[in-house]
C-alpha cells in the first residue's frame, strides 16, 4: 500500500494508580502518514485560473508523517508531526482537526500568521463558535516538527468515541490580489492523497 496506516492501541493505566479500580487512562491511536505526499495550488495571476492541486513531494513543512491522538477522560489531545516545520517559514500555518463524534461534527484550528500572535479555535458543525475557548490549548514547535492541539471532552458532549480527520495548510505571504494565497501547500494526514471537499477520518478512538 502507498499510504501506511499503523494504529498501535496504548490503553496503559497510570502506574501509580494501576491498582485502583476504574482508574482513569486515556486510548491513544498513532497514525503514520505516508512522507513525501504534501500538494500544492498555485494560482497564475496573468492566467487568471488556478491550477488543480498538484503532488509537491519537496515541500516538508506542512507533510504530516504522524499523528497521536489520546482520548481521555476529560481531554482530547492530538499531536501531529511534520517533517520540517521550520522548512516554510515564515508562511503561515494551519492545523485543522475535524472531530466527529456520534452526535455531531466540530473543528478545531491552530494558527499561526508572521507578525500576529497563535491563535486556536473551536468550531461546531456550521462553524458556529463554541464557548470553549478558555480551555482550548494549542502549540506549535519548531525545534521538534510538532502542531498539538487540545480541549476538555466536556466540549464535545463527553462522546464515547470519537473519529479525527487531520490537515496541515501553509500559505505563502505576502497575500495576492484579493487577498487570496498565490500558492497554498496542504497534507491530509489520514492519505497520500488531497481532496478539497474532504478530510479523511481515522478509527473510533474510545474515551478512556
């Protein structure tokens, strides 16, 4: 297979409470994305169209190689590692996290723009605003390649389970004409190849 999917279920109690009954843990699922499989859009400005997203094999600051998402008790932490986050600076960055839940759908973005200060957002199904914004926790490192987000399951209705679609953006800047990207990398984290319609989600990951 081109894309490599390898799910290890870590649902380890915490050692210093391993033997109390119902401790708390948290099910961690690791995704390894396929290195190399980032795409790109340009848009010819004196053509006036853009061009169809196109493999960009070379462009490593937004190729995801692998996400760990830990469902626990009372939060949802997902960790996703590029391969060289320093590669595209100083272009802005996105990670978006679609979370689905067997209720309903929500979204979560970690942002950071040249010049302006990170920023994480929490978003429903109609990109309505959630009032969770004081908990939501966001994190983008440099030094090891990694984009964290996290937030309280209380946010998400306290689901049993929940699936994760995972995307990296960058953007050149400065901006073009309407403020639109002359070129925009991407990277799907869940395949090896990009649809702008949808995000593909990995496994139920069970609350711990």
């Amino acid at each position: 297979m081109s894309h490599r999917v390898g799910l290890r279920l870590l649902a380890n109690l915490l050692p210093a409470a391993a033997l109390l009954p119902g401790a708390a843990h948290a099910e961690k699922v690791v995704t390894e994305d396929l290195v190399g499989d980032a795409h790109s859009l340009t848009i010819d400005w004196e053509g006036g169209a853009p061009s169809a997203f196109v493999p960009a094999p070379d462009e490593a600051s937004v190729d995801v190689v692998r996400t760990v998402a830990a469902h626990g008790a009372r939060r949802l932490k997902v960790t996703v590692q590029v391969r060289d986050l320093r590669a595209g600076h100083p272009r802005a960055t996105f990670l978006d996290v679609v979370v689905v839940t067997p209720d309903r759908s929500y979204s979560v973005e970690l942002s950071k723009v040249p010049g302006h200060r990170r920023s994480t957002d929490f978003w429903g199904r109609r990109r309505d605003l959630v009032d969770c914004r004081a908990a939501l926790r966001g994190r983008m490192d440099r030094a090891s390649d990694t984009l964290e987000v996290s937030l309280p399951t209380a946010c998400l209705g306290t689901p049993r389970w929940v699936r994760l679609g995972v995307q990296v953006t960058g953007v050149d800047l400065p901006l073009g004409p309407g403020g639109v990207p002359e070129t925009t990398y991407v990277d799907d984290g869940h395949r090896d190849t990009f649809s702008e319609i949808n995000t593909v989600k990995g496994p139920r990951i069970r609350r711990g």
